[in-house]
C-alpha cells in the first residue's frame, strides 16, 4: 500500500471515529431496552416521559431518559447502559427514592441521615455512590455498606 491510501485510509477512519463519537438519536420509550423500560415503570410510574435518546460512542452505547412528574413538575434524568442497567440518576427539583439502592445502603440512610433527601445516585464497578440535598456525598461498597461520607 503506498503512502498516499495509508494517509487516506488514516483520514476516514480519524473522520469516522469523530463522526460516531457524538452520535445521539431522539427515541421512544418503547425503544429503550427491557430492563430501562420496567425500571422506569416500577421505579417512576407517577412520571412520564419528556425524552429519550439513544447515543453511540465508538463501541458503546447507552441511553438516557429524562422524566417529569406531571403533579410536582419534578424533573429526573437517568441514564442507562446498552444492557438498560441504570447507571446514574438524578433529580433536578425533588428526591429519588431510597428502593433503588441495596437494603443496607437504605437502612445506612435513613438512620444517619434521616431528614436529607437523596438528589443523585450512580453506580460503577466498586459499588455505588449517592448526594443528599444536605450536600453530603456517600460512597458505599457493593453490598451496600457505607464506606465514605465527604461534604
């Protein structure tokens, strides 16, 4: 191959890895996987959906829908993986119920921080990790044990 395909070859695989980086599509919530669409059932039945989308990032992808309370005009935003395994939620204006976390993390909770409301909680490989409306921030391991409080 001479050097001018290599460079060209180079150029369109550069252009289309940018290309495919920021890739978002707009969806419905019937297009989100199973498992997105029944947490979101059983966890958020008082909200509907204000958008969905869909996005791809070179290999991966992952979802992310936006939810109103239609009563308390409360906003909450989750993302998800491609598996529709929750990854991150948010609340914009109201609280986000404790029954998404392991029993011990709940219990952690209610006990050490029983007026704070949780507006954010994510999870990753080591466990998960949740902020309070008092402005503490939890980490907490994967059985639900509490392992870090910081402000």
């Amino acid at each position: 191959m001479n050097m001018k395909r290599l460079i060209t070859l180079f150029a369109i695989l550069i252009f289309t890895g940018w290309s495919i980086q920021g890739a978002e599509k707009m969806i419905t919530l019937n297009d989100l996987p199973g498992k997105a669409g029944t947490f979101i059932k059983q966890y958020f039945s008082s909200y509907s959906l204000s958008y969905a989308k869909a996005e791809q990032k070179l290999m991966e992808r992952s979802y992310e829908a936006v939810l109103i309370n239609q009563a308390t005009s409360y906003t909450t935003k989750i993302r998800f993986d491609k598996n529709g395994d929750w990854q991150e939620i948010e609340s914009y204006s109201g609280s986000i119920s404790s029954d998404i976390l392991p029993v011990n993390s709940k219990n952690a909770i209610t006990k050490q921080f029983p007026e704070a409301k949780i507006i954010k909680i994510g999870k990753d490989t080591k466990g998960y990790y949740v902020k309070l409306d008092n402005g503490k921030f939890l980490g907490f391991n994967k059985k639900g044990k509490l392992i870090t409080v910081r402000n």
